[in-house]
C-alpha cells in the first residue's frame, strides 16, 4: 500500500493485527477498503466523518451514563470505518457461537431444573449455591421447547497468535444489538459500493428471525400455563419489551429496538399480574401479555420474590412459574454472566453435546477453589480480578497497575471472601483501523490502530439458534485503553461479514393474518404513553408559544424606541411576565399598570438569556422539557420525526451567555420553523390511532389557554395599541394581509382570531377540533370533558362580529376566561380520568 494511506497506522508488534499480516502488508479482505480510500479525493472522508457525526445527532443516538453528575447522555461514538471479517473466518465464529449458546442453554436448563450436573461432581455446589445470581424462587420453571437462554451475547477477544477466545458471556438480558443495527443504518450510506462489492450481509434478517421466535412461543404460551385463552385463528400474542426506564444506560437502543419488532417499550408499572397472568395496564382495559423481552436484570424483575425494586412486577416470578408468561431470557440466567463456569465449560460441553468446546474461554480462575485462590493470588500481576456477581459501576482491578498498599488491599479481600471472585488472564486485544481526523490530537487525519472486542449476538429459534452476521465492534478511545466498556467513553464500529453466497433467510411458519384480525386502532396503548403523548403535545406548542412572544418582544425591543411604542408594548411585556419570561416579583402589587417598569436593557438581556439559557424559564428550558417527555416516546416516532426534534435542539448555552441580537432572533427563526416541521409530522405523518388523539388533544388544549389569554390581554390594552404583535403572534400576518391589504384594525382581527374555523390558530377552530378530539376519545373511553367545551363553543359561534367584536368589550373578555377556564378543567379532568387512575365509575376497574 502506499505509504500515505498508513503513515501514521502503527500496526502493534506483539499483538494480533487485523488490518496488517506479521509481513507489514494490508490483508486480504482489507485490499479492496483501503484501496478505495487511496484513490479518492482528500475531502470525501472528511464528508463521510460529517455525515457520520450529523446522522448521529439527527437520530438522537445516545448512551446514558447513570454515574455523570448532569445526567446528560452521551452521543454515541461510531468510527466511519467498519470492521471486516472473511466468510472463511466468520463460519468459524458462527459455530463455536452457536454450539457455545446451545451449552448454556442446557446447563441454565439443568441448574434450575435437575440438577444433574451438581449431583455428577461436574460443578462444585458452593459454585451454584452460594452465588448471588442463582435465584431460588425460579427453580423448576417451565421453559417451552426447552429453552431458557432466548437471546445470548458472547465478548470476544482476538489474542496475539489470532485466535478469537471468550471474554464474558451476557446472558441475563444482553444489550447492544440494537446499536450495531444502528451502526449499519449510519454507515451504509457512506460506503454503498463497497457494500455490495464486499457482499456484506445484511443484519434485518436476524431481528425479523427474532421477533418471528417470540411470536411462536407467545402462541404456545397461550395455549399453554394453568389460565389458558387460546388465540383466535390468526390473532397474534402480545410481546412486549421491559426496560428499567429512561435512565439507563441503553435507553436509546431499546427503544429503537422496540420501534424496529413493532413491540411496546413497557415500564415495570405498566404490566400487573392478576391471579397469576401478565397484563398490559391499556387506555382499553387489560391486555394479556404473553412473552416479555427484558431488559431489566434478574432480580430487578419481580419486587416481591426477587428484590424491592421499582422496574419489576409484583408477581411476574410466579406467573412464569404456572406457564401464563414467557420471559425471555429466563429469571435466573444471570448465573451464567460472571465466568465462574469457565473452568468448567469444556467437560460440561462433553458431557452435554458430546463434542469439545469450539471456542476457548479466557483462562479463568474461581478463587473459591483454594488451589485456584493461591494461583491467582502468587501470579497477581497477570491477572484481572473481577467480582462474580458483578453490579453496574464495578470496575475490573488490574493486578500489575496496583501498589504494595493497594496489593495487600486486595490480596485481604480475596482471602477473606474467596468466593466473591474471580481472575482472569490478562489479554493483549488485537488492533483494528480506525479513522481520525486529527482535531483531538493535533495530528493530521488519517489511520491509526486501537484495540477492539467484539460482541457477537445469537437469539433461540424453534430449530436452534441463529447469529447475527455481524456484531457490535466495541473500540477503545485511546492507545493503551484496555477496558472496552461504552460506560467508560468507549467508541463502536460497524462489522462487517462477507457472504461467500446469498445467505439462506431464517423464516418460521406461522398462521397468516386472517381478515377477521385486521386491527386499525392500538390496542396495546398503555396509560402511560397516552399521557406522555399528551403532555408532548402540551410542550411542543408551549414552545412555539414561547419562541413567538420572545420574537415580537424582542423584534420591539430591537426597532422601536421606548418613546415611540404604543399601548401594546405594556401588554407585551404582561404576557412575557406571565410565561416567566420576566421576573414577576420586580412588579408592583397593581399587575395590570400600563407603565414598564423594567428598564429596555433589563428586558432585552432577561429574555436573550430566556432563549439559550435553561437554567431559566424560557425557549431553552421548554425545548429541554419536550425532549424529555420524547424520550419517553422513543419507539412511538419515526427516524424522520425523530431528525426534526434533534434539529430542534440548541447547544447549552455557557453560564451568563446571551446571544447577540442577530443571533438570537436566527435561534428563534430556527426554533419555530423546526416545531413547525415537528407539528408537519404529527399531522401528516401519524397514523389517527388513540394515541395521536391524546397528542392532539395536548396541542389543542395549550394552544386554547394561550390564544385566551393573549386575546384577554389585547381587549384590555389601550386603543391606539399596534395589533401587528397580536397578528404575528397567532401567526396570521400573512392571511390578514392577504384579504385586508390594510393596516390591522380591532374588527377583522378579532373576527380572524375568534370566528374564522378556516384559520388554525382562531378560538373557533381550536374549540371545534378539540371537541372532535374529545368525541374520538369518547367513542372508546367514556365521556371525557365535551360537555364543559360544546355550551362555550355553541356561544362563541353565535357571536354577532357587528356587535360583539369590539376593543374593550368586557363580555367578550368574560367569554375568553371562561374558555380558558374551561380547558383548565378539561385537561385536569382528563389527567384523573385516564392517568391518575382514582376516578370512579366505569374506570374504577379500569387497569393502571
């Protein structure tokens, strides 16, 4: 190759290298990526790196660090180049997986069933019984087909003679194959060519094999249990997917996970167990769940067998003991995860298969076996110690990096609780490629080596398990990085498998859909997403809200001296002041005084900070909140709806900071057109399920309060007050322009923000789709609140615009509070109604 491509790769001169052979030149199946980026232009990898980072801040791709003091989570790390394997290589891996999944599967059976293998002397019992992870309650658990271990995840490490060997095993609830999915969905597009050339396999087939299984096992489940309700012909069993909460780590990737099967991302309070049988706490009543992929760990599963936590359920260990639920993997698998079976895996494999182990471990020691504790302990500085029932925020000790004093430390703990840990040997990571462009280190862009691990993923059919072509490539950050953990800054890449053929699909038979199960409404909608939903419907036009009164104040502010402004000004400023905007307490007791009281530079830097800072009330801080209620949301919204929310997002302003004026007013213009475009979304780009009602219900019911309020305001300002403001605040500029071509006056612009149903931002048009919203929700859920809204609407569309549209009109005020009032109380209505759960009636039974 020539030298410019990899000067600055420092190929490592022990370890294994998966882009250079021992002879120093470029691998086989490397040749046709390196060329490619030899022959091309300078600038495309710059573009590529661009793309890369833009697509995933667009998509939101994050992982959350639990520990960081802000609890902001990180944008994921994706390096642009991809990992390549052989097909010859990658067959190998491919069955030592499988046979490795397989195993595991019959020990779990074993251990929480027979216990043959405890009775044989082939595992020590202290092994089994005195670990933390071997959960009492889940013996004998039924598992159907005789499968315990549904999804399994293995760590893999290259060593130095090329050898791939085992690092850990994740079998309790193993996460990241959602992100190596995303990983192909970002850098696909930066390599189209090379992807067909390399005949890189692709990676959807594996998660259709995986959602097909789960389907197949919630047919058997309810079929099966002691509280059978046989599927109708063609009815599908509802699978769910159980995560801890937005707080974790992998947020992100389950729910795009979840987006990706089509199963609802459900929290521990949204299922309940009622005599023994899972439920889905829906809008519609009780739905019976029938398979449960978890993400939440064993003995965070159940509060009242396992352990008082909050992300379980109440009774889910003893409605998988009947057969009324299958939880995937199986309560108890986490036994697996530590490596205290590594040891014992190749006579087990014997025993269990009847062939050798295809794939070593790393060489493992349990210190629980005295022989094994005085290995660990004389050969200390080769070793990694790790606990056996490792928690999140454990850290690996490295025994060479530690001192005398620290040495002793540990030598203590290890003598004092032997069976608390493990050692394993320490593994030089092989290196790969990866691409930088030279900005964090000052050098020029280019190659340069790092070591990686991969993390290959296997889910369970009924015929055997399949593997993923591909997995996700975990990178350290810097030269000698040698804990691959995304917790600790960790970067990834895409991998990439070449196919020697076209691959043969993995498809399960299953009954077709019968016309009879066709489903046009979401019936799995969970009481606590039609309230998110509702409440992202509030936030997003309370942003708009907001952006718009900072751009007409600060559009006064900027063009029109103190001494030349009208009546509307006051007025202005009232309605700032009552979003928090201004500071409420610098006012006197008389709060409708029409004189300012805050200096032009007091308001002007108030509201440029209220549009950066979210350490204030204002746009930045009303963004912050939106976003958070949309990621609770996550799987409900599309990649493109998803990309215009992140577009939205500004970069946290530094403590202090305000925004030049042209800068600030460039935030708010940006601001305003990106909700516009979210809003786009949520009319043209969701299906009218109940769901969307509730968004749409939010949406109406803050933009009825708001246009309320401002229209009050305006009735009580001054005559000679500008209505410009009030026009560009309700976005009608344009409309009144169009058929006025004259300077506003107090009649058509009330008649255009009162009377006008063809104009989305007028009192009569928000009152009559709130209505029809409220209808919609009714046909299915009971009365919810019409009766507060049709009287009050019935009486504004019988105003007379000669008579009753006029500055000052004290009636007309007397209706606008009222309609404001009467939204308060819808929306509170609503909330005790579908989501606080105390109301009486025919929601007394009514799930959540």
């Amino acid at each position: 190759m020539p030298d410019s491509l990899l000067a600055s790769y420092l190929a490592a001169p022990e370890g294994y290298d998966e882009l250079l052979d021992p002879g120093g030149a470029p691998r086989a199946h490397w040749r046709a990526l390196l060329a490619s980026l030899e022959h091309e232009a300078p600038a495309m990898m710059r573009q590529r790196l661009d793309m890369v980072r833009r697509q995933v801040r667009e998509n939101g791709v994050t992982y959350n660090v639990p520990a960081d003091a802000d609890g902001k989570r990180r944008p994921w790390d994706l390096n642009v180049l991809p990992l390549v394997l052989p097909h010859e290589e990658w067959s190998g891996i491919e069955a030592a997986i499988v046979q490795r999944a397989t195993l595991l599967n019959r020990i779990l059976g074993d251990l929480y069933g027979e216990q043959a293998l405890l009775a044989e002397g082939l595992l020590p019992p202290a092994l089994v019984h005195g670990h933390a992870g071997f959960l009492r309650p889940c013996h004998g658990m039924p598992h159907l087909d005789g499968v315990a271990l549904h999804s399994y995840a293995a760590d893999l490490v290259r060593g130095p003679d090329g050898r791939w060997w085992v690092m850990a095993d994740r079998t309790q609830a193993p996460s990241g194959a959602g992100y190596a999915l995303e990983n192909r969905a970002i850098i696909a597009p930066t390599f189209p060519d090379l992807l067909r050339q390399l005949k890189v396999q692709p990676l959807s087939p594996f998660f259709a094999t995986m959602r097909d299984s789960m389907v197949h096992w919630g047919r058997l489940c309810a079929a099966g249990g002691d509280a059978p309700a046989p599927l109708a012909d063609g009815e599908m069993p509802l699978v769910v997917l159980l995560t801890p909460g937005e707080r974790t780590g992998s947020h992100y990737e389950q729910a795009y996970l979840a987006r990706h099967l089509g199963l609802p991302l459900v929290e521990g309070g949204d299922l309940t167990v009622r005599d023994g049988v899972v439920y889905l706490k829906t809008l519609a009543g009780l739905q019976r769940v029938h398979v449960i992929m978890r993400r939440v760990d064993d003995d965070c599963c159940d509060p009242l067998e396992l352990d008082a936590s909050l992300q379980g359920v109440a009774g889910l260990t003893h409605a998988a003991q009947r057969g009324n639920v299958l939880v995937a993997n199986s309560l108890g698998s986490g036994l697996l995860e530590s490596g205290v079976l590594f040891g014992y895996l190749q006579a087990l494999c014997q025993r269990l298969l009847g062939e050798p182990l295809n794939m070593p471990s790393v060489a493992t020691w349990w210190c629980g076996e005295p022989a094994a504790l005085d290995t660990v302990v004389r050969e200390l500085d080769r070793m990694v110690i790790k606990p056996t029932a490792p928690k999140t925020g454990q850290a690996s000790v490295f025994g060479r990096h530690l001192d005398a004093e620290a040495r002793a430390a540990l030598v203590a703990a290890l003598r004092a609780r032997p069976n608390d840990y493990l050692a394993q040997e320490v593994v030089r990571r092989s290196l790969a490629p990866v691409w930088q462009d030279g900005q964090g280190d000052g050098n020029a862009p280019g190659l340069r080596a790092r070591a990686i691990g991969l993390r290959v993923f296997a889910c369970a059919t009924p015929n055997g398990y399949v593997v993923m072509p591909g997995g996700l490539t975990r990178v350290a950050t810097g030269p000698d990085t040698r804990v691959l953990s995304m917790q600790m800054g960790g970067a990834s890449k895409d991998t990439w498998v070449q196919a020697r053929a076209r691959p043969a699909p993995h498809r399960l038979q299953r009954p077709a859909i019968a016309a009879g199960n066709l489903v046009r409404e979401d019936a799995s909608l969970s009481s606590r997403t039609a309230e998110n939903l509702l409440w992202f419907g509030r936030h997003s036009e309370r942003c708009e809200n907001i952006a718009r009164l900072l751009r007409v104040a600060l559009d006064i502010l900027f063009n029109e001296r103190f001494d030349q402004r009208g009546a509307e000004w006051p007025t202005v400023e009232a309605l700032c002041i009552w979003c928090g905007l201004l500071d409420a307490g610098a006012r006197p007791a008389a709060q409708d005084q029409a004189a300012a009281i805050f200096s032009d530079a007091e308001i002007e830097s108030a509201l440029r900070l209220a549009v950066v800072s979210p350490a204030v009330p204002g746009l930045a801080r009303q963004q912050q909140q939106l976003h958070r209620t949309a990621d609770h949301l996550h799987e409900r919204f599309s990649v493109d709806h998803w990309r215009a929310l992140n577009r939205m997002a500004q970069p946290a302003a530094a403590p202090g900071e305000r925004p030049s004026p042209s800068d600030v007013m460039t935030i708010l213009d940006d601001a305003i057109a990106a909700l516009m475009t979210v809003g786009g979304f949520a009319l043209d780009g969701m299906t009218r399920d109940l769901g969307w009602h509730f968004m749409s219900l939010g949406r109406r019911l803050e933009r009825l309060q708001f246009q309320s309020l401002a229209l009050q305001r305006a009735l009580a300002m001054g005559q000679d007050g500008d209505l410009d403001w009030l026009l560009e605040l309700s976005d009608s500029t344009l409309t009144y322009r169009t058929r006025y071509r004259a300077r506003p006056e107090w009649l058509p612009v009330l008649d255009l923000l009162l009377l006008d149903d063809t104009n989305p931002r007028s009192i009569l048009f928000q009152m009559n789709g709130l209505l029809s919203t409220l209808n919609k929700i009714a046909q299915t859920q009971g009365p919810c609140g019409g009766k507060l809204i049709a009287p009050l609407r019935h009486e504004l569309a019988a105003l007379d615009p000669g008579r009753d549209l006029s500055h000052g009109n004290a009636l007309l005020s007397d209706l606008l509070n009222r309609i404001g009032q009467a939204s308060a109380t819808v929306s509170e209505q609503v909330s005790v109604q579908f989501f606080s759960y105390t109301d009486t009636g025919r929601n007394k039974d009514r799930a959540a």
